[in-house]
C-alpha cells in the first residue's frame, strides 16, 4: 500500500500528519509513507528526523499576507500543480491524504484530476481556507470536531477526532530529559512555532513564583526568536528550567509535566 500525505508548514498540520503514517503502518505492515512539503516549512527538518521519504513542491500561504505576497503565492501555483503531477506520476500512490495548510493545495488538486483516492482531514473546529475548497473535490473528509459537519458536504464526512501519536498514549520515556527528582514540572509552549505572548507572559510572572523557585522544573519551548531572552532570564532568576527552541521528544515532556501552560 503506497500513501502520500501532504502535511507540513507548522506542527499544527505535519504532527497530524505523522500520526496518520504510523496508524496506516500499524494496520498494514506493507504500507509505504511518503510525505509531501516545502523546504521551509517545519516538515523540512522534522521528518528525516523521523525517518519519513519528503519530497518537496513550491507553495506557499495566502492567509494574513500582503497583496504582494498573495500575488506571489498565486503565481506559484502552476509550478507547484506541475511538481505535484510529477510526483503523482512518478510515486503513482493508492491513496493521497492532505491534513490542511498550503502544501496540501497542488497536491490533492493533482490527486484530483488524475482520479487518485483522496482523503482530507481537518484538525480545527472551523476549517481553513484549502480544506474548504478541497472538501468539494475530495473522496473523503474527516473532522476533528462532531459540529464540523456543517461546513462540509456531508455524504463525505467521517467523524474521526484528532490523531494522536501513539507514544503520547502509551507512556513513552526516553534518555532525553534530565532527571529532575520531586520537583514540580511545569511544560510551557505555544505551538512548535513558538508564542510571543506566553513567552514574555511568562517571564512576567517568574517574581511571583520566586518563593517556591526550588520546587519547581520547568521546560519551556520558545521558538527561535525568543530563545536567547528567555533562557537568560531563567538563569538570571535561579529557575532550573530546560529552555528549547522547538521540542521533538513532546510525547515525554506530556508525561513528565504536572501541569502545562499553552494556548
């Protein structure tokens, strides 16, 4: 069983997406992933992390950009439809899945016109943009939310919930965490492009927190731009806290945490 999966510009989208490849492998011992994104999206660099073929299309968003940018997004789209129908033709899969974002466009558009089984899956309550438009051309739909149903054709939808990746249900530890004993563990972080918002919010309140600075452990991912600011507060402050840009082993931070701060 052949599969491409389109998924990737942030985690929102790619970690859906590498929930679906393990459940396909899980059932079907012979199922052959093949994953589907941009070199500058976090598929880039998260996936051969794990282990995933990716081959890479040109697309990008359109959704709180510039009219320039908007502009430029539409003139990529051709060569992302022709890139995808290369792949298409070259992989010629038996089912293209796409969780949403701009890489799943020219991809299951192409998947489309060359009459491949689709499926989409929408993570959020209210649908963006591509999966409102793919809804009407797709095989099949599947929702995070049961009230999700009125935004699409409903004689195509499958109520599924959210993927999850099996290591955030079965426990999973690794070595990759310091062994911190009877501490509090706080996890902080707003999604894997980081939250501007938390971060300074946070620091905000570490002098309230000072009295029971010792109990506490916290590990808090930052993103990239935040990084440097909030690790050298952490220190000046005396928190012990494991301060990283993006984490990939989040399953063991899940069940490490006694409490998690996010949006």
């Amino acid at each position: 069983m052949n599969i491409l999966i389109a998924a990737g510009g942030t985690g929102g989208h790619l970690y859906p997406g590498l929930a679906i490849a393990e459940e396909f492998q899980r059932r079907k011992s012979d199922a052959s992933i093949t994953f589907i994104g941009t070199k500058d999206g976090i598929e880039s660099w998260v996936l051969p992390k794990e282990g995933y073929p990716l081959f890479f299309i040109t697309s990008s968003g359109i959704k709180g950009k510039s009219l320039a940018k908007k502009a430029k997004t539409l003139a990529y789209l051709p060569l992302g439809l022709f890139q995808s129908l290369l792949i298409l033709l070259k992989l010629k899969p038996d089912m293209v899945v796409g969780v949403g974002g701009y890489v799943s466009g020219p991809l299951m558009l192409s998947a489309v016109f060359l009459g491949l089984p689709t499926l989409i899956h929408e993570q959020n309550f209210y649908p963006g943009l591509t999966n409102r438009i793919l809804s009407r051309l797709v095989g099949r739909i599947a929702i995070s939310f049961p009230d999700s149903f009125t935004f699409f054709p409903k004689e195509k939808v499958v109520f599924t919930g959210n993927p999850i990746r099996r290591k955030f249900l079965e426990g999973y530890a690794s070595n990759d965490l310091p062994k911190i004993a009877e501490k509090f563990t706080l996890l902080i972080f707003g999604g894997s492009q980081g939250s501007h918002r938390i971060n300074m919010t946070v620091l905000s309140m570490l002098p309230f927190l000072e009295s029971i600075r010792d109990k506490l452990f916290i590990i808090h991912q930052t993103g990239f731009n935040d990084l440097d600011i909030v690790k050298k507060r952490y220190e000046e402050m005396g928190f012990v806290a494991l301060v990283k840009p993006f984490i990939f082993n989040m399953y063991e931070c899940y069940h490490r945490a006694n409490l998690v701060l996010c949006r």
